[in-house]
C-alpha cells in the first residue's frame, strides 16, 4: 500500500505539470512589496477579507479533485487446454483525491508584508 501512495504521489505531481511548493513560493514571493490594487488585479478579488490592529487579511483559496485512474494487470498464457486469462491480486482501483489550496496575504499600509498557504494544492511550475 505504502509503495502504491508513493507511484500515485509522482504520478499526480506529474499531472500537475511537474508543480512543487518551491514553484508556488516563488510566485507568492513575488507579491511580496505590491500594494493591494495589484495584488487583486493580479490574482482578482480575495474569497475572504479581515481586518485588525492595521493590518489587512486576504484568503484566496482553491480547490478540486483529481482522479487517479486504478490498474488492472492480466495475464495470458497458453495452456495444454488452451488460452487462460488470470486476473492479478495486484490491481487497484481508481482513486478519486481533494486538492486544495488556502494562501493568506498580510497587508499593511496598503502593501504585502507577508504570505502562508496551506494544502495539497499549493503548487506551481519552476
């Protein structure tokens, strides 16, 4: 089980695009200095907004799924009594995975100071 959430693990990276996390912060990184109107132009307007002690909050967030599809392995072989098809103990079934992404950009005097993100879907091409 460990070795088949290994292979799903590299083949939903390469679904992606070959995204990582380092490829995400480096876009996130770069809004690091850019004020508010070019945040939103640039990424349209936050799903969430807060305020407090002068400081601005903006949540973008992002989700879906993706469907690895399952593996079937057959055998075929010639016997005395003709062709046999054995299925294999080793097949999987598809299996269907939450993606998501929530990234938070803190704001003050109308700049981004900061930035986190959380989930499965924080990804982006190098």
């Amino acid at each position: 089980m460990a070795r088949l959430r290994v292979l799903l693990a590299l083949v939903f990276a390469c679904l992606l695009g070959c995204a990582t996390r380092a490829g995400y912060e480096k876009a996130m990184n770069s809004y690091i200095g850019a004020r508010e109107a070019d945040l939103v132009r640039a990424l349209g307007p936050s799903d969430n907004t807060y305020e407090t002690g002068g400081r601005k909050f903006l949540q973008y967030s992002s989700q879906g799924t993706a469907t690895v599809a399952g593996t079937s392995l057959t055998v075929t072989s010639t016997m005395p009594m003709g062709p046999a098809t054995i299925p294999s103990v080793g097949a999987a079934p598809a299996i269907n995975m939450n993606l998501g992404c929530i990234t938070t950009f803190e704001l003050v005097a109308d700049r981004v100071v900061s930035w986190s993100a959380k989930g499965n879907r924080c990804v982006a091409p190098e």
